[in-house]
C-alpha cells in the first residue's frame, strides 16, 4: 500500500486522526476531477484557515520542479470535495494569483519557513489555493456521533493553537492570528446553532434534560466571553505572548469541560436523530 492510501485509510478511520509526520497538523483529504481521464483521484494534503469562508492549500509537490496532479486536476475541474474529520462538503476551488497570492504565501511562509524552502527548491512560484466549502449541514448520521466528530475537530484545533502559540516566541504572526481568529468563529458559530435548533429541539421532546440545557447554556455564555478575550488580545498591535498563552490555556480547559460535559449527557439522546 503507498503512503498517501495509508494516510488516507487512516484519516477517514479515524475522524481526521492520524500519527507519523502529520501528527498534530491540520490535514485534509482533497478528491479531484482528472484533467484527462475523469476519474476522481484523492490526496492529503496540509492545510492553512483563512477565516470562516475558506482554507488554503500550496501546490509544493514538497519541492518538485512539476506541479503536482491534483493541482492541474482542479485548474480543469475546480470541483472538488474535501474531507475534514467530521464533515465531506464539496467547495469550489481558486487559484489565487497577484498581490493576493504573494500575501498569503508571505504569511504561510511566516509561519513556516518551508514553504519558502520548497519553493527555492522547485524553482517555480508555489501556486496557492483557495478551497470554498459548500455548505453541507450536518454530519450525516446518528447525530450524537455527528457531535462527537464535531467536537473532534475543535479539540484538535485548539491544540494546534496552543501548541503554536507557545511556539511564538516574542511576537504573534499574521496566520497564528488568523488561526485563532478563524476558531472563534467557528466554535461561536457552532454554539449559536446549538442555541437557535439543538437545544429547543431537545426541549421539546425531552423536557427533562431542561436543567442540563441550562447549564450548557451558561457555559456558553462563559466561553463567549473568553472568546471575547481573546479577539481583544489578538487585536492589539502587539500581543503579549505571555498573556495570550494564558488567555488560549483558560480557554482549552473551559472548551474541554464543556464538550465532555455536552458528549456526556445528550449524544445518547441526540443518536436518537439520525439524518
């Protein structure tokens, strides 16, 4: 079996999870249209956030003089499907080109130097790539399960964070903000769905998880506020790294409280649902 199909067995055996050299980083499984033979063909790949809308991705082909096949794939069919752990959405795929690709390679660059390396090594100007999911819904599934690879992918996140944030040193790069920035977002955006249709759905037809729901409702409202801290500190022109690993340390004990509290007492009501 080569490499990538290991990967990518692993990966979707295990929410996103995987060991050896990807340990710990942010993977994706992108599936592509063949430019020639209309296959679909699938590769993983590590990935950049870009805000709420989008993710980034680097043709490196880790250093190869050639672009590699999935990016040619996409220029011909921009199309294409990814896989994040707990969610398999289409989005539309961008080559970003001008002042907008040079900043972002510039930031991708800031955070890792390697990108820069692959590209001396290649001799040719990295293409960089936007992919623009497709909003899907929910896993699909009993829903409790759903919750789960969910919670998953914010556990995994924020362990990135805090791990680069200790790796900071004395300043806080231009992508690490937009990580922690994006990971607001995002886990705001989840509790407001909880909020607006999980919850009173739950109501309704469980009304003895009332107490329970109301408590997740107050950790929430914590959680906004540390989120809130957070923004504050990361919109200074010069955090201090100190205080933001402080700030990111309270926030992944209070967001681990709280999904092992939610996991615990309503996935096995929620696997009641299954879409």
């Amino acid at each position: 079996m080569d490499f990538n199909r290991q990967v990518i067995e692993e990966f979707r055996a295990n929410d996103g999870r995987v060991g050896g050299m990807f340990e710990g980083g942010r993977l994706l499984l992108l599936t592509t249209t063949g430019a020639r033979s209309g296959a679909r063909h699938t590769v993983p790949l590590g990935y950049l956030p870009d805000g709420p809308e989008r993710l980034l991705v680097i043709a490196s082909a880790g250093g190869a003089p050639r672009h590699p096949a999935w990016f040619r794939n996409l220029v011909a069919n921009p199309r294409v499907t990814i896989e994040t752990g707990a969610f398999t959405q289409e989005a539309d795929a961008s080559v970003l080109d001008g002042e907008e690709r040079d900043r972002l390679f510039a930031r991708a660059v800031e955070a890792d130097a390697g990108w820069a390396e692959y590209e001396e090594k290649s001799g040719r100007t990295l293409p960089v790539v936007a992919l623009t999911p497709i909003d899907s819904g929910p896993p699909r599934g009993p829903q409790g399960q759903g919750l789960k690879r969910i919670h998953g992918e914010f556990r995994r996140e924020l362990d990135a964070i805090r791990r680069e944030v200790a790796a900071s040193g004395t300043t806080i790069g231009a992508q690490l903000r937009v990580n922690c920035l994006t990971f607001c977002h995002g886990l705001e955006f989840h509790h407001g769905s909880e909020d607006r249709m999980i919850f009173p759905t739950l109501e309704r037809n469980r009304p003895e998880l009332a107490p329970v729901i109301d408590l997740l409702r107050e950790e929430h409202e914590v959680l906004k506020g540390l989120l809130a801290e957070l923004r504050a500190a990361l919109a200074s022109d010069a955090p201090d790294p100190a205080a933001l690993a402080a700030d990111v340390d309270r926030l992944v004990a209070e967001v681990n409280a709280h999904l092992d509290h939610e996991e615990e007492r309503l996935v096995p009501v929620l696997d009641e649902f299954v879409l």
